[in-house]
C-alpha cells in the first residue's frame, strides 16, 4: 500500500522545471568557475591570464551592442530585393537575344 501512495502523490505533485533553476545555477556555477580563474592568476598561474581578461571584455561588449539597439530593426522591414540588370524583374537571368548561344542566325561561328 505504502508504495501506491507514493506513486500517487508523485503524479500529483509535480515539479514544474521551465528552466529558470538552470539558468540560475548556471549563472551561479559560471561566477564561482570565474573566482577560482582569479585565484589561479592571483596565486601566480599565469597561463589563465587570458580567462580572466576575456569574460569581461565579452560581457561589455554585448552590454555596449545592447545600450545601442544593435540587432534590432525597431518596426523596419528590410528592403525588397532589386531585379539584376538585364533580367526581366523575376530574379532570374534574361535569355540570349537569339538562338541558343546568342549568335545571329546565319553569322560568322
């Protein structure tokens, strides 16, 4: 009996994981990761030099993109297309004037 109502209460009681724990324990795991890269370059390991210089840079220049509105169009389309010169205005290439190489027909070859 005890084992069929734990499977009951089981299905009732279900966790709800829409992600937002692991992003936090990723946020979480990535910061104290960073501290022991410091610590390393602090205690004289200097081969992580490049691991405590680059997250930063990284972090404002997103940060920067993001305080400009890079990547957005704010309520612009983009332009349509232009045809090609030369072709008919359906994107594809217009055909030779005649024949099946372009030559006069009766032409020198």
């Amino acid at each position: 009996m005890g084992r069929l109502r734990r499977r009951v209460a089981d299905r009732r009681h279900r966790v709800d994981d829409a992600g937002g724990v692991w992003i936090v324990t990723g946020i979480v795991f990535g910061i104290l990761l960073y501290a022991l890269i410091v610590l390393m370059d602090v205690a004289g390991f200097t081969p992580v030099e490049p691991l405590v210089v680059i997250p930063p840079v990284l972090v404002a220049m997103i940060g920067g993109n993001s305080l400009l509105g890079g990547g957005r169009t704010r309520g612009r389309t983009a332009p349509a297309p232009q045809p090609a010169p030369g072709s008919e205005g359906d994107g594809r290439a217009g055909r030779p004037p005649t024949g099946p190489n372009g030559r006069e027909p009766g032409g020198p070859a």
